[in-house]
C-alpha cells in the first residue's frame, strides 16, 4: 500500500495524485482534508481541517509556524491534533511502503517520525527556509514537476539555491497533468479565431471576478468562455476549451501550466501571487523559453487587446519542451523503487 496525502487548496494537487495513482501498480490510498470527488473509488481518508480553529480567527498568539521551524503548527487547534492521530492511526493499521506528500511539511515529517519512506513533491520558488529544508532532508526522493533538460540556468532558477544533496536525489519529471493520456501532438486546425479561454483554480486568495470581467470588456471583438472557481467544468468541458480556444489565459500554477501544455494552446499566462514567489519563478521560466505570453500581474483593461493578439499568433507547439506526456510515468517509476526499498 502507498499513502498519498494531498493538500486541500486548489485542485492541482489532486489532479496531480489521480495522473500519477493511476500508474502505480500498487493500491493507493488518499489522504486530504478534501472529500473525494464524487464518483470516485480510491480509498480515501478524509482528514480534518487543521485551519479552521484559532490561527483562522486571527489569534496573534497561535505561532502558526513554531518560531519558524515548521509551516503550519497553530497552538490548542483541535483539528492539527486530530488529523495527526488520524494519519498515525492509518499508518499503523495500513502499514505503507511509502507516503507522496503533495504537500505538506508536517505530513512528511509526521510520517517519517513513524518510519514510513516520504517521497516529496517539490515546487518552483526558493524554499531554502527551515520547514523546506527539513522535508527536503528526509524524503527519499524530490519529485520536481518540470523538465530536466532545460538550460543550466532555468533550472537553477526553478531549484534556486538548493543544495547539491537535495539535487542529486531529484526525479525531474516533466509536467503532469491529467491530460498526458492524450498530450497532443502539435497545433490543431480547429482553434476558433477571436475566442479566448480564461483557465483559472481555486488556489490563492484574490477575488478576481471583476478583473475578469473588466478584460472582457476591454475585448470587444473576442469571445471568452471560461473554468474558474463559481463556473467548474467537467475535464471533457476543460480540454475542449484548451483545445478550440484561439487563446487560453491562465495563472502560472502548475497545474494550470502543465493543462496548457498539454493542449498545446496559445497562451497569455499571468503570475498570481503565492508564497515562495512560486508563480513569479515559473514565469520567468516560461518567458526565457518562449513558450507563452507572460504577465508578471493581472494586466490593465488596456493592455489585452495586444496581449492576446501577440499569444494567438503562435502555434502552441514549443509547449513540447515543458510537457512530453510521460512525467505522471517517470513520477510513478520513482515512487515505485521507493517503495520497494530502492533509492532513486
């Protein structure tokens, strides 16, 4: 059995966990605060939410992250307790060859204190701080979302800072998205001109509907459809999108950015904020390579017309560099030895 936590914000995580599950030969369990989606038949662990009690009402002295030590650790929260005994209750029972944290700090150590093998998800941005360097320091294996044959000095700045010890025990998969089964193959005559696909999740925590709403009207000669948090699609509705849109607009989250790839879409790609500056490192990675039309923040109403212009007069078919379709297969390799007892 493999545990496979996967963190509640946004829906990349478990978008990421079902690609990957899906490639593994031995049975998978998942444990999140998320519910399981519905339909779905994977053993499922619905952990408690550990952000609800005194930290989310703002109590100043719940010291969220112990000093600086760890990420999220809130004094006297029932849920961070009970969600502990609930992880180390499955684990005695279950026994797990091995644990994908896709993430969590605590979850990976919490695990490791119990002697099960962590395999991590690692993200862009520089996360040298004491929390990322703990659960870098004891997992078995980093799993980096992005190619490994990129220039020296991309890479380098996706592992800002990171040392060579973190390095030399990193599987660079490539993007994993839940479309790899069907990466296309380069463009596809069926965009439809004037059309723009606005690609955005649920993680971070800005209200956007009327920056949205606001690039509309400041195109009038486009029509835009869209998938964001008050207007879900199904996967079907997703990749049509991706597909026929003469541009998608996205954020630059990995998962978002690995779907885009995916469809090798024409794309305007704009850098939301997150911790670590994640975004803004995975932009200025996409920028260097020529693959999207990048945006460092929301843009001026302005400042559309041009933008998508500028996106939709490429094919999409540089994508090819960012996302193969194999890397929820070189993930699942790596999970696989690690939980055979095998390092990568």
């Amino acid at each position: 059995m493999i545990g496979y936590y996967v963190h509640h914000h946004g829906d990349g995580h478990r978008h990421r966990m079902e690609s990957v599950a899906a490639r593994l030969a031995e049975p998978v369990t998942v444990l999140s605060s998320l519910a399981p989606p519905a339909g779905s038949t994977r053993p499922w662990v619905v952990l408690d939410r550990d952000d609800e009690g005194p930290a989310a009402a703002g109590d100043v002295h719940a010291d969220v992250d112990a000093g600086g030590r760890l990420h999220w650790v809130p004094r006297h929260d029932r849920g961070l307790a009970t969600r502990a005994a609930q992880l180390t209750q499955w684990i005695t029972e279950a026994r797990p060859s091995a644990l994908v944290v896709d993430v969590s700090v605590e979850v990976g150590l919490l695990a490791r204190l119990c002697g099960v093998p962590v395999v991590t998800v690692v993200m862009p941005g520089r996360r040298t701080d004491p929390a990322h360097s703990l659960l870098h320091d004891i997992a078995e294996v980093l799993l980096a979302p992005w190619p490994e044959d990129l220039p020296e000095d991309l890479a380098e700045e996706l592992t800002s800072g990171w040392p060579e010890r973190w390095r030399s025990k990193t599987v660079f998969t490539g993007a994993i998205s839940r479309f790899d089964a069907r990466v296309a193959t380069g463009p596809t005559a069926a965009r439809s001109a004037g059309t723009a696909f606005l690609l955005w999740g649920a993680g971070g925590s800005a209200d956007r509907r009327s920056a949205f709403a606001s690039a509309e009207r400041a195109t009038p000669g486009w029509q835009w459809s869209s998938a964001r948090p008050g207007r879900r699609l199904d996967a079907e509705q997703v990749w049509g999108g991706l597909r026929e849109a003469a541009v998608v607009v996205t954020h630059a989250g990995q998962n978002a950015v690995a779907e885009v790839a995916a469809a090798r879409a024409p794309a305007v790609v704009v850098a939301d904020p997150r911790p670590f500056d994640e975004q803004h490192h995975t932009l200025r990675r996409l920028s260097r390579l020529g693959l999207a039309v990048t945006a460092p923040a929301w843009p001026e109403p302005h400042e559309w017309p041009d933008l998508l212009a500028r996106a939709a007069a490429a094919d999409g078919s540089a994508w090819s560099a960012w996302n193969d379709g194999r890397g929820a297969d070189r993930a699942a390799a790596a999970i696989a030895r690690v939980a055979r007892g095998l390092r990568t």
